[in-house]
C-alpha cells in the first residue's frame, strides 16, 4: 500500500477509535501493510500537522495511538468541557488509586489501613470508572480481592506504562540532596499522591512538593 494512502487510513482509525489504537490493532484491518510502515505512517502524519501549524496531533499512550488536541489549546478546550468537570475524581479517589498505583496488587484492606478510612464506597467507582479491575484473590484470611490499575488508567494519566511513574524510592532519593542537608535533616518521603491536575504530590517532612504530570482523560493535552 502507498504511502499516502496508508496515512489517510491510518488517520482515519485513529481519529474514529474510542481508545488508543495499537499497530497491531491497525495493521489487523489493514493485512497488506508491516509495523515500520504503519509507524512511519504516523510520523509523517504528525510532521504534516506541525508543518501546517494544525491543532491537532497523534500521540503513543496506553499502549496505542490517539489524536488529541496540542497543549497550546488546552484554554479553549477547558472551556469547552466546563461543563463536565464534575466528572473528575474526587481527592479520595486519587489518593486511592495512587496508593493502589504504586503498590498493586492490593486488597481493600491494606489500602483502608494505608488511608485511615474505608475505601469500599472509592474503590467501587474506581471500578465504575474503569481505572482499576480485579486481578485475583490474595492468599490472606478470606482470600481479599486484589485491585490493580487498569489501560484507562494509563489513559487517563498519559503514561505508556506503569514503570513510567516514578518510584517512591527514587522520590526519597531525589527529595534528599544528600550535598544540601545534613544526615540528621534529611527529608523523608511520608506519601505521594495523585492530585486531581495529574501531578503526583509527594509529601516529607510536612511539606507537599509536586512533580507534574500530565491528564489526557479530555483530549485537551
């Protein structure tokens, strides 16, 4: 297949698909074409957004492609979807979906111990939302479920992979500066969490610093 045939197809799935689309999704409609050139495809796509100046560009998440708006719109775009800013997460949905994040899998009741409070009623639209699923059962007393983040997850926070937040072992580290404080002063990581902006807000020695994260739920990045 041509070159410029296979972009005006391959832009098409993307823009028309509900979810990031995978090569191997494409190339499974399209059997006459190989990875490299669906790849290729798609660069040369986002070369010709950036050329004519478009608002529009292909970006490689959750596993897939998606076309979403460039950053530089993200006003207009938030305006847009004003409306329906009641439908993002609530503080304690974030919390515990940083804590199951960074510790999966986990059951209800080593998250609940980790919060303070019960997490049943969070944890349930968290299910709802498709951000987390059920993985197994853990060996413990009554064999708990197991939750563990999902695709949409990914989505939701614009990352490929889970291996892309960083660690709570590298946030320590980083937070330390082992050249600035002395070993008595040291800041220690105490939590981190997810705001509702998609930073993920680590918390040492009673000070919230953020490292900045990016939220594709809107298309508007």
């Amino acid at each position: 297949m041509k070159i410029d045939k296979l972009k005006t197809i391959a832009e098409a799935l993307i823009f028309a698909s509900d979810e990031p689309l995978s090569v191997t999704q494409i190339k499974s409609i399209l059997d006459d074409t190989t990875p490299g050139q669906i790849k290729k495809a798609i660069e040369k796509l986002n070369h010709e957004y950036r050329q004519t100046n478009r608002a529009i560009k292909i970006i490689h998440v959750a596993g897939g492609y998606e076309m979403v708006t460039r950053e530089s719109y993200a006003q207009w775009v938030k305006e847009l979807f004003k409306r329906r800013s009641t439908s993002r997460l609530s503080q304690a949905a974030l919390e515990t979906l940083s804590i199951i994040a960074f510790r999966q899998p986990i059951a209800n009741t080593d998250i609940s111990s980790i919060r303070g409070v019960s997490s049943s009623g969070v944890l349930k639209t968290l299910l709802e939302r498709k951000l987390i699923t059920i993985s197994g059962r853990g060996e413990g007393p009554g064999r708990p479920l197991l939750y563990k983040t999902t695709k949409e997850f990914l989505r939701y926070f614009g990352i490929n992979s889970i291996d892309e937040l960083p660690k709570p072992r590298e946030i320590e580290e980083l937070l330390q500066e082992k050249d600035k404080f002395p070993d008595d002063n040291k800041p220690v990581l105490e939590s981190a969490t997810i705001d509702s902006e998609g930073n993920i807000v680590i918390k040492e020695n009673n000070k919230d610093d953020q490292i900045q994260g990016t939220d594709n739920s809107k298309k508007n990045e």
